[in-house]
C-alpha cells in the first residue's frame, strides 16, 4: 500500500492571519480590516498563501490544504453523530474543498447542474456556512473532510 505524505507549508504570520480569518467565513474586506491592512495587502498576502499551498487557486481549497498540511490552526472537532447529511451533499464536500464550480461539480458527478447548486445552499445551510470556505472549516469540524481525503487530491 502506497503511503503519501505532504510535506508541511510553512507560512508567515501575515499569511497564516488572513487565511485562518478568511476561514472562519470573514470576507476578505474584513480579515482586512481585523488586521488593519489594506485590502489589497490582505489579498497580496492570500495571492502568496495559495501558492505556498500547492497553487491551490480557490480560498476553500486553499482553507482545506492549509489545514491538511497543518499550515492553519485546526478547528476544534465537532462530533459528526449530531449533523445529517445526505449523500448529495456528502458527495459535494471534497469538490467544493477543491475549489470546483456548480458545472464541474455536475459533470464530475453526472448530476443536473440545478440540482447540484440547490444541495450546495443546502448544504451550506445545514453546516451553517457563511461561504464556501467557511464550509470547508465546518466540514472539516464535523469530519466530513478529512487531512487523508486532501492529501489524495494533491497527489
């Protein structure tokens, strides 16, 4: 059985405070704000961050890479006995963690691109998710993502 592992990302302060802010489901405006930077040094800082995290090109996929590679805080554990979530939704976590949009998520799963925004709000909803990176926080909390599940798409 093949093993991978990901070598830990190491980030600076400045990195690491606006991606675990952006991670808590702030708008960058915000995590901006928090820091008193200006928001384009904020987006400066998040432009270095995704590279540093395997290019990831999406915020959510930057959020589950940093914390798979532990460059981020990881969330306190939320016991996954107490959230339900169909298998639609289920299905959706890992690609939204990867940053894909409605249509490629629908193609991925052979689903109408309808159906696959209307269990994204959904699934949104039932996590209380302000956005999609958010999401990522509050799945990983749940442990319906997993540090195994991203490192496989990384490799």
């Amino acid at each position: 059985m093949k093993t991978t592992t990901i070598t830990k990302v190491v980030l600076t302060p400045r990195e690491r405070q606006v991606l675990e802010g952006l991670a808590t489901g702030d708008a960058l405006a915000v995590v901006a704000r928090d820091l008193k930077i200006r928001e384009g040094t904020a987006a400066g800082y998040l432009k270095l961050t995704k590279n540093k995290l395997h290019g990831a090109s999406e915020t959510a996929a930057a959020v589950a890479v940093g914390y798979a590679t532990e460059a981020i805080t990881r969330p306190a554990l939320l016991d996954p006995g107490m959230l339900f979530l169909p298998r639609e939704q289920r299905d959706l976590v890992p690609l939204i963690a990867r940053g894909m949009a409605a249509a490629q998520m629908a193609t991925e799963l052979d689903r109408p691109v309808t159906d696959v925004r209307a269990d994204g709000r959904e699934l949104l909803a039932t996590l209380q998710a302000r956005n999609r990176s958010h999401l990522v926080t509050r799945a990983w909390q749940f442990q319906v993502l997993t540090a195994g599940q991203v490192i496989a798409w990384l490799s």
